[in-house]
C-alpha cells in the first residue's frame, strides 16, 4: 500500500519575510567608488564588506578596499584581471558587470549616505538573527543554561551591536593590530610623550606606568587606614577633570584627553565620596564638614566648588553587594550612554562572584570568579578598570611594614589576573602610633637617641605617602612618592628639596 504524502497548506506570499537588503544602495555605491576612489575614506571607517547584503557586492568591495589601501587605483580596469575567473561575477556578466556599475552610477555626494543606509540594514539583518537566538534558547528547556544567563548572553551580543556594529567576535589580522599599535604611539607623541591611557594627574606615577591603559585590569592594594578610597578619588577626579570630547571619523564620540569615569563603591555611599571631593576642591576638612563644623566663609568655598564640580563626568553606583554580572550589564549601559573612559571598584572583595553554586562556597575561587571578571570587562569595553583590594593582616606581623605580591588578600589570582598591582603605604600612619616609650632599664642618653631618631624619621615622612608599583605587564617596577594631606584626604605630587621646575 503507498504512502500517503499530507498536501502541504497554502502560504501567503506576503508574510514570507526576507532579510533586509538594497541592491540599488549597493550598486550605487559601489559606482561611486569606481568613479572616484576618494569617495572610500567617508565609508571605509564603519562600513565592511560583511554589511552588503549581495555576497558578489561584497567581494567586489573588498577588491576595492585592497586597492585603494596599497595605494592604488580600484577602477573597473585595474579590477578586471582579478575578475575575468571569477565564477561568481561569470553568471551576473563577469567583469563588464563592473563596468557597469561605473555607468550607473549617478554621484559620488551620497557615498556616505548610500554606506550608512547599507551599514543601518546590516545591522538590522544581525538584529534579526539574534532575536531568533533569543527565542531559540527561551523555549530550550535546559537546567544549566538559566535564564538570567541567558539575558546575560543577549545584552552582551546586543551592547557589542550597539557599539561596535558586530555581535559576534571573531581572529583579527594581525595587520591590523600593528596599525592599533602605531595609531597609540602616534596619539602617545601628540600627547608630549605621555601615553594613550587615562593619566592619573599624578608626575611621577604616570610616567613609570603611562597612564591607566585600556583593557588593563589595575589593582591598588592597602591596609586600612591607608588612603586606598581617598587615592582612587584623586584618580577619578583629576581624570573627569581633564576630560576633553572629541568626535572621530565615524561619527562616535572619544576622549581626546581625561576619561569619563564609572565609580562602582561599595563600602562608602555616593554622599560621602561627594564629601570627600567636596572638601578635596575647597580645602575645607572632611571630617569638619560631616560635623558642620565650617564658617560663612567656607560655605562659599563650597558654592564655588559645587559649580566646578556639578559638570564633571563622574558617575557613582553605591549599590551594595553587587554582582559582576550586575556590574558589568551597569558598566556598558554607562559606556553606551555617556562614553566611559574609566571603571573603578571599591573594593574587590565586597563583589559578589556572578553565579552562585557550590563550587564557588570557597573563599578563594569567589575572587579567582571576580577578578577574571574585572579582566574580562577590562577588555570587553576597552577601558582600564582600577579596582582596590584588601591585604591579609601578615602585613602588621612584620617590622617593615611595606607590602609585598604574597599579602594579597584570598586569592593568587588577583596577582595572576591583573596587568599592574600597586600597593599605597603611609610610614607616617605607623609612626604615629609607635611613639618610643622610656624602658624601665633604659638610661636618658639611649631613650633620647632612640627618640630622636624616631623623631627624624617621622619628620622625613611626615604628609608624604608611597606607591609601590609591584608588578606592571608594561614596564618597570618601582616607588613612586606623593604628597598626603590627611585633613582633605588629597594626594598630590611630591616635591622634595632638589626638585627643578622643567622651565628652568
């Protein structure tokens, strides 16, 4: 007996959808650059032979690249050798079809339109795709990929859209990467030899380290009482402060200098970093301020201050108990909106890893979880993240009290993860409270040399304070010394007894 075959239903031709595409913008374009290979730069900087929606429009388009890149004429006569074999162009009229293009094309004003429009549709043909793959993974019922992840997955692929016009990554030519690498000594030179990081408005720190470079995870690491949260204000403030917008070839707004800075603080609220800036920019003490304790005159210090400060591209998240996953769905909506240059955590290990089960109970692989994720972020948006850290209490334990790469606290992995550790130590915090005390057998000549000595030193480091650079990807390790004032909680450049003004 024969199968029988169920009769397929009737399908209404005018839901069948197609991704989007326009020939004629394509051909059109594609003209232009024939007809005048100047044309190319309006487009090259956004548009790639992946945007077109004809496969054929696309290869011809990267011939054109090729060319005009080496330095050569792309016209249909230069193009038809690379052509004449092709089986593709063979069935559409081989090279004539170039040919063409070039006599169609009506004027070479448009190109950018013309590119917009093609770049507009590609994205919504990627915008397409991802939508099915939302769906898709939504009705898969599958117990390890929940659905927070998967909110996750699609607002990465989605910011990654939004931002750089590709959802998906993939290997980058390693000509591409060289002419990265040239474009920053080049922006590094314009700058007077300063780098193309973040500069941290410090002399001596920024140029041992070059700035905060993008993609780079910096920890900054302390014993309490240290100035960790003061010392990553300073950098904040002095980074908004320099900031300077520009708006590049592609339309899309850049530092030209400072940074816009997202500050993720979860051990102090957004008032009381207020107060501390606050009391940085007027010179009145922070401590003074929180008890009120300030004059008509300083108050309009304050109002002087407020007006400086009130368009600084400071933004403040004191969310406590925040995720990483949290953290970073806030960091790229802040980068999407308002161009962050800058991310800095206060502190590490007051994070919370970004899934919770129980290979994680372990102290150390929750922060091995969070600093690969501070890495990750790092370099997902291109921005450097400055995060702080806690030291173990081996550090007090010790007659020198300098910290070193072991005193990290809970985790190898902060050292393994991070591109430059630096530890902030104030010989001063520990002086003042080791004032020499009279031994009961000790005669007044030995106390008073002993306190002497311990009242030299004290002087020597009195308001000063040092960072110790102990590991840096880039360059050289070392110290490097700052100014503290403890009554504003503002660090600022040290100038011993030898400095020379650069003018002299």
């Amino acid at each position: 007996m024969a199968t029988r075959i169920a009769p397929l239903r009737e399908t209404d031709l005018e839901f069948i959808r197609t991704p989007p595409y326009n020939n004629d913008a394509e051909q059109a374009l594609l003209g232009a650059l024939l007809i005048s290979n100047a044309a190319y730069s309006r487009v090259s900087e956004f548009l790639l032979p992946e945007h077109f929606g004809n496969a054929v429009h696309a290869r011809i388009y990267a011939a054109i690249s090729k060319l005009i890149e080496r330095g050569q004429i792309a016209n249909p006569v230069t193009l038809k050798n690379l052509f004449d074999q092709d089986g593709a162009l063979a069935e559409i009229g081989g090279a004539q079809y170039l040919a063409l293009l070039a006599g169609a094309a009506v004027t070479i004003i448009n190109t950018e339109d013309y590119g917009r429009h093609i770049h507009d549709l590609a994205l919504r043909r990627q915008l397409i795709v991802l939508g099915e793959d939302v769906v898709n993974d939504a009705f898969r019922q599958d117990l390890d990929d929940p659905a927070l992840q998967q909110i996750e997955r699609a607002e990465k692929r989605l910011f990654d859209l939004a931002t750089f016009g590709q959802s998906e990554g993939s290997f980058r030519p390693f000509s591409a990467a060289i002419t990265s690498a040239i474009d920053n000594a080049e922006a590094a030179f314009k700058k007077s030899g300063k780098t193309v990081g973040v500069a941290t408005g410090f002399i001596d720190l920024d140029r041992k380290l070059g700035g905060l470079h993008p993609s780079d995870l910096i920890i900054l690491a302390g014993r309490p009482s240290m100035g960790k949260t003061a010392f990553a204000t300073n950098i904040a403030f002095n980074a908004v402060r320099a900031y300077r917008a520009a708006i590049g070839p592609d339309g899309r707004p850049f530092a030209e200098d400072g940074a816009v800075v997202g500050f993720f603080s979860l051990e102090m609220s957004a008032e009381q970093l207020a107060t501390r800036i606050l009391a940085e920019e007027s010179g009145v003490s922070s401590d003074r301020i929180r008890r009120g304790d300030v004059s008509r005159e300083d108050f309009d210090r304050f109002i002087q201050a407020s007006h400086q400060l009130q368009a600084l591209k400071l933004f403040i998240d004191d969310t406590p108990a925040l995720s990483i996953s949290g953290l970073r769905t806030r960091a790229r909506r802040l980068l999407r909106q308002q161009g962050l240059g800058l991310i800095i955590v206060d502190y590490l290990q007051l994070l919370r890893p970004s899934v919770q089960v129980k290979s994680l109970e372990n102290r150390v692989q929750e922060i091995s979880d969070i600093t690969r994720g501070l890495k990750a972020l790092a370099k997902e948006l291109n921005v450097p993240v400055l995060a702080l850290s806690q030291l173990s209490r081996a550090v007090e334990a010790r007659e020198d009290k300098r910290p070193m790469l072991a005193d990290l606290r809970e985790s190898g992995s902060i050292e393994q993860d991070a591109d430059v550790v630096m530890f902030i130590f104030r010989e001063e915090y520990y002086l003042s409270r080791g004032q020499p005390l009279r031994r009961p057998d000790e005669t007044d000549d030995k106390y008073n040399d002993r306190y002497e000595r311990w009242q030299n030193r004290y002087n020597e480091v009195y308001g000063t304070a040092e960072i110790l650079v102990a590991k840096q990807r880039h360059g050289p390790i070392g110290t490097v010394r700052l100014h503290f004032e403890a009554d504003t909680t503002k660090f600022d450049n040290f100038i011993g007894p030898d400095y020379v003004p650069d003018d002299l």
